[in-house]
C-alpha cells in the first residue's frame, strides 16, 4: 500500500504552537501566584475552556450577548498572562492583587461555563413551551344552507430580498450538506452554519427550492 502524503496546514499549525505559549504563560502565572503541581496546569485549561465555551454559544446564534461576554472575559484572561509574562511582572514578587484574582479565577470559569451550557438549554426549553399549541375548544355545530365550496386563491409567496452573495453562500452549504448527509439541508441547520436571523434563513432556504 503506498502511505498517504501528508499535508501540513500552515495556519494549524501556527494556531497550535500560539495555543501551546499560551497554554505555557498561564501555568507559569499561576505558579507563580501559589498555585502549584497539578493546579497551575488546571488554570490553562479552564481558560481555553471557556473560550471554546463562549465561541461555541456565538456559533448557536442564541445569547450572543452573553457569549460575547465570557468571550472577552477568557481572553483578557489568556492575554494578561501572555502580557505579564513577558518581563512586565517580577514572577518571583507576584502583588497581592494578581494572587487574589488568580485565586479567584476557578468560581469565575465555573459561572462562566455553567450560564453558557445550561443557559442555551433553558432557551431552548423556554422557546419549545411558547411554541406548543394550546388547547383547541370545539366548536359548537351551526346549522346554515350548504353554499358552494370555493377554492381559495393561491397566496403569493412573500421572500425578503437576500444579498445574491449570500444566496451562492447558502446554495453552497446547502450543496455540501446533500453530499454529506444525502438528505436536504433544514432551515435550522442552514440558521446554525450561516449564523443568520432566522427570518432571513428562511428567506435563503426559498431560494435553495
């Protein structure tokens, strides 16, 4: 069997040597504000955690004010190690107030994960209830003369103007989705690639038909 070539991506791998400083910085910060052995490797990872966290809920399309939120809030977090690291900060002097932050830190990363896990389960929730149809009373019967039935006119359908870019885009993802998966592509699922409204998600899947 010939070995399959093996294909470098530039960008991944840059992507992972700047992950793994950071990953670096963070741990010797925390080791230096007193938290050592296993802990000081925890702090990194409870960071990237939450960035994966709050990018994952910005890619929901739900929330992104929130998700925008733990967003910045993990990376200023990843960035002030990278910054103090990097000679600005005596590690062998740490000032009390970056002991007490760094100390802080894990009740903040809990709070942080657990809004934006749970926090996107309880809208979904929220939003199945109001969507479920209530009760339908029944109808008392009327008596009235039997008229001919007429056949309603058929509605024009009613499509907001999409940027044609847009439609290429979505024509795209619509396209890979069918290789994939050998099925059409939903309008909840072209919502969640695209990161759009909804009214205009469904707008662009008039255009795929």
């Amino acid at each position: 069997m010939r070995a399959l070539p093996v294909r470098l991506d530039a960008v991944l791998v840059q992507a992972l040597i700047a992950a793994a400083l950071s990953f670096a910085h963070l741990h010797d910060l925390a080791a230096a504000a007193g938290q050592h052995g296993w802990k000081a490797w925890a702090y990194p990872v409870s960071v990237d955690l939450l960035l994966v966290a709050a990018w994952r809920r910005l890619r929901s399309g739900e929330a992104k004010a929130a998700g925008w939120c733990w967003f910045f809030v993990a990376l200023t977090a990843s960035l002030g190690a990278n910054v103090a690291t990097a000679g600005l900060l005596d590690l062998n002097d740490v000032p009390a107030w970056l002991r007490i932050l760094v100390a802080g830190w894990p009740a903040i990363a809990f709070l942080g994960g657990t809004l934006l896990a749970h926090g996107a389960t309880a809208d979904a929730s929220t939003g199945e209830r109001e969507s479920a149809p209530g009760p339908i009373a029944p109808e008392a019967p009327v008596s009235a003369p039997e008229l001919p039935a007429v056949e309603p006119e058929p509605a024009l359908p009613s499509t907001a103007p999409v940027p044609p870019a847009l439609v290429r885009l979505a024509r795209k993802v619509a396209d890979e989705h069918r290789a994939r998966t050998g099925t059409p592509i939903d309008t909840s699922t072209l919502r969640a690639r695209l990161g759009v409204p909804l009214p205009l998600a469904e707008a662009l899947s008039t255009h795929l038909t």
